[in-house]
C-alpha cells in the first residue's frame, strides 16, 4: 500500500504491528552482528525503523492528507465579510443612540 493511500484506523495498526515485528526481528539480527555498537549507532537504526512506523501512522490518515474545498474556503471569506457587515452596523446604531 502506498503511503499516500488512506487507510482505516485497523489497517494502520495492522501495518505498523507487521512493520514492528520486522524491525525488532531486524534489530536483533543486526544487534547480534554489531555487539559492540555504540548507542548512536543503536539510535540511528531506532530512528530510521521507527520512521517507517510513522509513516503509516501519519500519512495514511484522511485528516493528514485533505486541505478545505474551494467552496469551503469561501464559504469562511463570506462568513468574515458578513461577520465585518454585522460588526460595523452594531457601532453605528451604538453611535445613535
């Protein structure tokens, strides 16, 4: 699946438990032929495998990949230029009075 693509909520946690289970299986075979790695060689595997995992989790969400529709957005520009109407004829009719 593509990362682009957007999953279900049990997909997602079905991909990125696959995806753990081959990382932590990676990570022992690559800690057992390195005993003597140096933790910031231990972080960097860490961070380049828990990397994938966000990848699911982040950009196969609906919310992560949709930006407001045309109609939406003018639909907000009308509400504020009604919003600024509404405003100005409150203080002049406060002026009245």
């Amino acid at each position: 699946m593509k990362p682009s693509t957007v999953s279900s909520h049990a997909q997602r946690r079905e991909q990125f438990l696959a995806l753990a289970a081959q990382a932590y299986e990676a990570f022992e075979t690559w800690y057992d032929q390195h005993p003597d790695a140096a933790f910031a060689e231990i972080e960097a595997l860490r961070q380049a495998l828990m990397g994938r995992g966000l990848e699911i989790l982040i950009n196969q969400r609906r919310t992560a990949q949709t930006s407001p529709s045309r109609a939406e957005r003018m639909r907000y520009a009308e509400f504020r230029t009604q919003g600024c109407r509404l405003e100005a004829a409150w203080w002049r009719a406060a002026a009245r009075r």
